[in-house]
C-alpha cells in the first residue's frame, strides 16, 4: 500500500506536468492569434490545432511517463531533472513535426506558434519542476506520510521487521526505536542500529507522549507482561497494532471493541493487525489529493480577500496579522496554526483572569462574549474568515478540509484515554462539531462526535460536512 501511494503521487506529478503542456500550448495559441503585432498576427484555419493538441498531449504523456523518472524523484539532482525535461520536450517537438511530415500538414503550420510553445512548455515545466523539488526535498517525510513505528522486542524476530524497513529505498516507515522486554538489555541496541529506547514498563507513557502511527510486537506474546492491557490501550488511543503470529495472541484480540482485525502481508512478514482509524487506502489519498490542489486554488482565489483582512487587522488594533499556535495533529504531531488574530495581542497572558468565566465543562477554553475579541475580529468570528489562514496548514499536509479540530497540547495532556482516539485522523478545518453546535455541545458529546465521524469516515460523509460548513458561514453562526 505504500508503494502505491509512492506510485500515486509520481503519476500526479506527471498528470500535472502533461496540464502545463497543454497550458503552454493554448497560451503560445492565444499569443499568437491576438496579442503578437499585426504583421505576424492570427492563424489559418488549417490545420486543425485541435488536433495538434490532442497529439501533443498524447506524445508527451508516453515520453514523460516512460523518461522522466518521477517514481526516483527525490533522488535526482536539479540539473539532472532540467536536463531530462529539456531532451524529452526536444525529441518530442521532432517527433511531432515529422509526424506532421507524414500526415502532410507540416507546411501549413505556424512556426511562431510552435517556437512560442516550445519555450513555454520548457520555460513552465522547468520552474514548476524546481518548486516541486525545493518542496519534496524539505518536506520528504511530510509529503509521502511516513509512520512512526514502535518495535515490541530487539531479538530476532524485531530483525526480520527493522531488515526491510530500513535496507528498503522506500518503506514509508520510520522506526522510532524498540521496547526490550527484558529491561537486562536496556543498554543494546537491535539491528541495523535501531536503538533500544525502553523498556515495555514505558509503552503505555510513550505511546501517549509521542506521535507513534502503528506499534509492533515482535517478540513472543506469551513473554510480554501485560500484552492484554497494551492491545486495549493501543486501540483506546487509535494506534494500529501489527502482530508477528503466535498461537498465545488470540486470547487477547478475539474480540476487540473498536478495532478491526486482518491479516496483512507486511514486507515479507505475515501480521496479524488491528486498526480503528479508515483503512480504505485510495479514498484517503483521494482526501489528501482534493486537499492539497483546493488548498491551492483557494489561497490563490482569495488572496485579495487575505490582504483586505490583514490591512484592517492592523488598522484596528496593534500587534501581528496572523495568529499562531502550536497544536496537536496526526497522533500527537505539534504543528504550528495559523488563524487571523480576532484578539488583542496579550490575549493569552489574559486567559488565567478568565478562566472562571469558561463555559467549556473540559480542558477547551470558550467563552461567548470573549472581553478580548477586536472589534474586527468578532467579524470575522462571526463570518468563519479568521480561520482561512488554516490553508496553508492544509497545503503543508498538516491539516485537512474535514477532519476533528487540533487542540492545544496542553489540552491533550488533559485527556481521558478513550478521547486519545480522536487525534488518529489528521485534524481538519471543519467537523462535525463545527457544523452541528459548536460551543452547545458538551466536551464529552464533541470528542464522541469525532470518534462517531472517524468510526464512519467515508469522501460522502466529509462531502456533507463541507457543504454544511458553506451553510453555516453563510449564515454566519461562528463565535
């Protein structure tokens, strides 16, 4: 599955480069039809540039997909990759002028055009290659999901785990350490160098103080002290689970409450496995694909709206245009928040003065009539507008458009256990919550309303949430 969403993402990359090659070619059309002087102006009515179009796109296609080398992008150098793309788009314009040769419209074609395209296509995939680059090589890890891994045991079997997890040029893993259980060998370190961070006495804290995506028990079930105990709290928080089969692990996972069991073939190990977050591995990377290009185009779109705000954000009150915070996302992993600042600029420091007046029965702090909203800030409250910004956090892949919102730390410090489980999807802009309540709602009701939509998660029911946050703003119910 891994390999797939690797696979995935480079036949996107390539998906949109072939756009840019169709963009390229419609601007060289416009150009040349309209905007080039008179002398040189305009085009025949043959040949039908429609078709050239058509054969251009086909052209580039095969030869991108069987050159271009997108699946080793990472790898390459910048030179290499502009060189690449400077031979095939040169090759291609050869091909494709013999191949008007031979269909007899090569005469009447414009030259213009064609020297115009070629230096647009080249100029656009060249710049847009090294934006593409600068991102993946600063965001690797980011971009291509990698989990955290917990290995249970350093022994043999935790051997046949970490060999292909770490001799593998992709495995989308990456191994925080190993919990030895026996605490003798706390000091040795497992294989490949993967070091021994504990031992199993310190599972249960380091699974609710570290963003950990899946725990593996690698070592014999019937050694580990209490195996039980650790395959309950796992899925309480929403950790998936994978075992090395023994005949002792069925006792303990017959019949879990949450989690759903299935065998799955992991790098050459057959694991038993138990997980409670979504496991339809495609529609989730459709979420991730809808999120990143709606990002995009949305921050694009609205970025005339975003200077409107942030001049009178700064025309009505003093301090920085945008407010930040460090939250809670995936598992646990801190990410810095973006919002408009709705606040006078030492609202935090005012938070102790308040906290009597808060109306949250929980760690969440709200109040309805907060004393420290700006007089633009409760506008754009009221609108949802200050939380925009939060584009950008989806654009990083730290956030999605639906998803449970992203509490502070602190707050999940304050969490019970079973209210763990709601940060095992990547935090959203919009939830549940926000459409059905917001600060009505009790905070036990909100964590179960999360649980309810990660239990239930499908693009059908995020497409709903979605529409009825457009009600919502419209209506403009925010606080």
């Amino acid at each position: 599955m891994i390999h797939d969403g690797k696979h995935l993402i480079a036949r996107a990359h390539l998906l949109f480069d072939v756009i840019l090659t169709v963009i390229a070619f419609a601007f060289a059309y416009y150009l040349k039809m309209y905007c080039l002087p008179i002398s040189v102006r305009g085009l025949t009515m043959e040949p039908n540039y429609y078709i050239i179009l058509l054969m251009i796109t086909i052209i580039w296609y095969i030869s991108f997909s069987l050159f271009l080398q997108y699946d080793s992008f990472h790898k390459m150098s910048f030179y290499t990759i502009s060189f690449n793309i400077i031979k095939v788009v040169t090759i291609n314009m050869v091909a494709l002028i013999c191949l008007l040769y031979l269909l007899k419209s090569a005469e009447s074609i414009s030259r213009i055009l064609f020297t115009i395209f070629y230096i647009m296509n080249l100029f656009m995939l060249i710049t847009s290659n090294r934006i593409i680059h600068h991102i993946v090589l600063r965001n690797y890890k980011k971009l291509y999901n990698l989990k955290n891994i917990l290995i249970i045991g350093s022994k043999e079997r935790a051997s046949d785990v970490i060999k292909p997890l770490t001799e593998s040029e992709f495995s989308g893993y990456n191994i925080i350490g190993c919990l030895e259980i026996n605490e003798n060998f706390i000091e040795k370190k497992a294989h490949n160098g993967i070091k021994v961070i504990g031992t199993i006495d310190n599972f249960f804290e380091i699974l609710r103080d570290r963003a950990i995506d899946e725990v593996i028990f690698a070592a014999p079930t019937n050694l580990i002290k209490d195996f039980e105990q650790q395959i309950v709290f796992a899925e309480k928080i929403g950790i998936t689970v994978r075992i090395i089969p023994d005949w002792q692990a069925y006792k303990s996972i017959r019949n879990p409450k949450i989690a759903r069991v299935s065998i799955d073939y992991f790098f050459g190990l057959h694991t038993l496995t138990l997980s409670t977050s979504p496991i339809y591995k495609s529609e989730i990377f459709a979420k991730n694909i809808f999120d990143i290009v709606s990002s995009a185009i949305l921050l694009s779109v609205m970025s005339p709206i975003f200077i409107l705000i942030a001049i009178a954000i700064k025309l009505t009150s003093k301090g920085p245009v945008f407010f930040k915070q460090v939250r809670s996302g995936l598992n646990g992993r801190e990410f810095t928040f973006y919002k408009f600042r709705t606040m006078v600029a030492n609202a935090e420091g005012l938070r102790d003065s308040l906290e009597s007046a808060n109306e949250m029965d929980s760690p969440v702090f709200k109040i309805a009539n907060d004393p420290r909203v700006t007089s633009i800030g409760k506008i754009l409250r009221k609108t949802s507008l200050d939380e925009f910004p939060q584009l950008f956090n989806i654009l990083k892949g730290e956030m999605s458009f639906v998803g449970p919102r992203p509490p502070i730390p602190a707050e999940v410090k304050k969490y019970e256990i079973w209210q763990m489980r709601r940060l095992s999807m990547k935090p959203g802009l919009t939830c549940l919550w926000q459409v059905d309540g917001r600060n009505k709602i009790n905070f036990n009701d909100w964590m179960t309303m999360d649980l309810m939509y990660i239990d239930n998660w499908s693009l059908w029911l995020d497409l709903k949430i979605f529409i009825k946050t457009f009600y919502v703003v419209l209506k403009g119910s925010g606080q």
